[in-house]
C-alpha cells in the first residue's frame, strides 16, 4: 500500500519507518526542511534503538523516502496518517494545541486523489477526527475520503518493538471500508494474532488517554506507597513484587522513581483533564496523580538534601542519567529539569553524566551544571551521588572505584538499581525510593 505520514517527529519516524518495513511503500513529510535533508542524508535527527539502521534498510530497499513537498507525496496514497505535534498549549492551561493538526488537514485536502483514508496517529482530543474531516470536506469538497483514529503505544527506547510486536492495536473508524483499508495497512501484524480492537472514533480518541492516564496513575500509586514503606520501615521492592504477581494488577509501571516524565505521561494526564472539564465532568484520580508526581519531584529534592545534612550549599553533587528514561535522548519533563535546578539554586555544584542525552540536556537545564564526559568524572570529588536514570552502563559501576574517588560516600539511587545491603557493605550511606 502507499502511505504518506505526515510529520517526522518521534512517532511519525518510527511509525513510517515500521510499516515500510512491513512492505508498505512510505513517503515521509516534514516542514522543517533541515530535517528532511539530514534524513535524506542518512541522518536520524533523534535516539531511537534500531531505528537508523531500519531507515537506512528501508530506503536502500526503495519503500521509504523523505519530502518537504505534500504534492509529491499526497496524490498516490492510499493512507495519511497525521503524525504531527500536539504540545500541550503555550497558554499553559494544560489543553492540547491542535495547529499543527489543522494545518496539515487543510493543507493535504486540495492533493486528496481517489478514495483515501486520513489516519490520526498524534494524540488528539476527543471529537479532533470530526474537525480534521470537516476541514478537508471544507477546503475540497470533491475529496473521497474517510477520517479514522489510531492511536500509538510506543514507548521511547523501545518503540520499533512496541510497533511491531504490540500488544494490541487499536482503531477507531466509521466506515466499512476504513476498517478494512486500516486493517490492510496492518496486516503483517495480524498473522501474528495480533488483536485488533475496532471502535468508534471517539472511542479511540479516548482509549489513547485513558492507557496513559492509568498508567501515570499507576506510577504515582507505587511512589507514594514508597513514601508510606519509607516511614513505616518496609521495601517498596518486595511490596510491589508482592502486589504486582496478583494478575488483575500486573507487575509492570511499579517501579517507584524520582516521577514519571517524558513527552507523553505529563502531558496527556493535563489534557484529558482539561477535556473532561469541558464536559462538566472531573476525574479526580488523575489529578491526584498529577499532583504526587509533582510531590514526588519535590519529595527528592529533600531527599537529596537529608542525605547531605540538611543543605546542599557549597555541596557538589555527581548525577548519573538526565533524560527522562534510559535509551532515548529526551528531556521533554525529566524528573532532572526540575530537581537539578532547586539545587542549584540552592547552590549546589552539579557535575552531571548522560549517555545520550547531555546535548538535549543543555536546553532544558539552566546555566551552571557542568556536564562531564563519563560516569566517573562526574562522581569524581562529589560529596553525593545522584542515580536519576536507570541507564544500563549504570547498573554494573566500579563501585569501589566510585567510593574512593568521591568526597564523601552518600550514594542516592532515584531508581533503586543497587542492593542496599551490598552499597553498606561496600560503606556507602546510601538511600532509595521506599526501600530502607
Ligand atoms: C509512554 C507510554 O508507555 C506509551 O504507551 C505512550 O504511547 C507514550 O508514553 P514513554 O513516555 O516513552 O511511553 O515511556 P514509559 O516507559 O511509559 O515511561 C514514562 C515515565 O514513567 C518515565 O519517566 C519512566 O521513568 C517512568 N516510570 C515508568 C516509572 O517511574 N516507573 C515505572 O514503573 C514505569
């Protein structure tokens, strides 16, 4: 089939790169021409495991290219699939920005040629498939087209894997032939009895949240449940073992953390909220987990803090990961962005480490942190150690190493990646979420 995916951002890349693999051929639209040049060009403007070599198969084997021109692109597909920004709004009242969206719907609509199908894949208000219809049905009448609803599931780090082996798909259509037109896009998926859950538009609009929304829900559970273990002297490790084994609560999103970030969780909760005011209604369980997530940030801050006496003036602190999980890039909301800035403010000294992502990193934290060019250096004459993201090369550390080369032996692990019992035994103060 042909399909056009419009936007090349994280789950545009990933997600036109993907179905060229399945076979499909793709044509990738950006505006940002520096962009498409550098994809062109072989070079993958993001972090994403697995993902250049896949563009490079892709585009060698002829069923993946990139364009900045929509006339190229539109006329011949079959599928277009809108994969464009949705930040939440500069207003900062938490509602989704749709510009980017309507835009592009107005301008693919005069292109449209034959019967084809206009997929949103962006995460979009409920009722955002009807304007993006009645916006091309205004701009060309004549156009044979349906609107359909499909949301991601992919998890930065891993997303080819979440693509192409998820557990479900989903997506949202009002038509027949829509239906059949987008299970034929995912066809290679369902040999592999993948289930494929078919709604109603606003259906799926809302599945997209409520996933997100639960699972950030989930996140806050288990960290404020590592507050209560924190005080009443039990592990968060063994409870969320003891819990999760349980099959209707399932072990997986109970790691408790420095809070959860990223480009979706934060953003989504706020926007499904604000959604839900305008129908008069409230959900008060996402609020609540919206409000432990920002305690939770604050929660380590004093952590910190209680680990080096009381205040961290004139204290050097080492900081081992700084994007928002391992295996990506991404500062978008990283638990660092807003705990590494109160202590400097503070007047902290931050000597911080990140695999991939201390050039992101030097947009999103302000002025002072020195970044260093590996885990040691960064540890290196610390008066405390901060494990903020749980990068592998992090897990197995010279620990000896790092206890000899630092000031004063104070080990926080944000993520619990070290055995207590061993970081004492080696005579590190050390301390986790939740855990003694
Ligand atoms: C998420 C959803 O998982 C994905 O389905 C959706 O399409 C996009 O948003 P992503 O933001 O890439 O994916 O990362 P995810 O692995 O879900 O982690 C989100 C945040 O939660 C990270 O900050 C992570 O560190 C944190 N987290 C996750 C925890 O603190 N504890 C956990 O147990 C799991």
């Amino acid at each position: 089939m042909k399909i056009t995916m419009i936007g090349t951002g994280y789950v545009g890349l990933v997600t036109g790169t993907c179905f060229a693999e399945f076979g499909h051929h793709v044509t990738c639209v950006d505006k940002i021409e520096d962009k498409i040049n550098q994809l062109q060009a072989g070079k993958i403007p993001i972090y994403e495991p697995g993902l250049d070599a896949l563009v490079a198969k892709n585009v060698s084997e002829g069923r993946l290219r990139f364009t900045t021109n929509l006339e190229d692109a539109v006329p011949e597909a079959e599928a277009v699939f809108i994969a464009v920004g949705t930040p939440s709004s500069r207003r900062g009242d938490g509602y989704a920005d749709l510009t980017y969206i309507y835009a592009a719907a107005k301008e693919i609509a005069s292109f449209l040629r034959g019967y084809t199908i206009i997929v949103d894949k962006s995460t979009v208000p409920v009722g955002t498939a009807r304007q993006v219809a009645r916006i091309i049905s205004e701009e060309n009448p004549q156009a044979d087209f349906d609107v359909a609803s499909n949301p991601e599931f992919l998890r930065e780090g891993a997303a080819i894997e979440d693509f192409m082996r998820p557990d479900r798909v989903v997506i949202g259509v009002e038509s027949d032939r829509s239906e059949q037109r987008l299970r034929e896009v995912y066809q290679p998926l369902f040999l592999r009895d993948t289930p494929i859950v078919s709604t109603s538009i606003e259906t799926a609009e809302l599945t997209k949240y409520a996933a997100n929304a639960f699972l950030a829900v989930k996140i806050s559970f288990i960290n404020e449940i590592a507050a209560v273990c924190e005080s009443v002297g039990a592990d968060v490790t063994a409870l969320a073992k003891g819990i999760g084994m349980d099959g209707r609560i399932g072990s997986k999103f109970l790691h408790p953390g420095p809070g959860y970030g990223g480009s979706c969780f934060p953003k989504d909760t706020l926007a499904l909220m604000r959604i839900v005011q305008e129908y008069g209604e409230s959900l008060r369980i996402v609020e609540a987990a919206v409000e432990v997530n920002s305690a939770q940030k604050a929660r380590m801050v004093k952590k910190i803090r209680d680990m080096l006496g009381g205040s961290e003036a004139g204290k050097t602190i080492g900081v081992l990961g700084l994007t928002f999980k391992p295996e990506t890039d991404d500062m978008r909301d990283a638990p660092a962005a807003t705990i590494l800035p109160a202590l400097l403010e503070k007047g902290a000294r931050i000597k911080a480490h990140d695999p991939k992502g201390m050039k992101e990193a030097k947009e999103y934290l302000p002025e002072g942190i020195e970044y260093m060019e590996n885990a040691y250096a960064a540890c290196e004459d610390s008066d405390a150690v901060v494990l903020m993201t749980e990068w592998n090369q992090y897990r197995a550390l010279d620990l000896a190493k790092i206890k000899k080369i630092m000031r004063e032996p104070v080990f926080i692990d944000l993520r619990n990646v070290y055995d207590p019992q061993t970081m004492k035994d080696l005579g590190f103060s050390y301390v986790g979420v939740g855990i003694k």
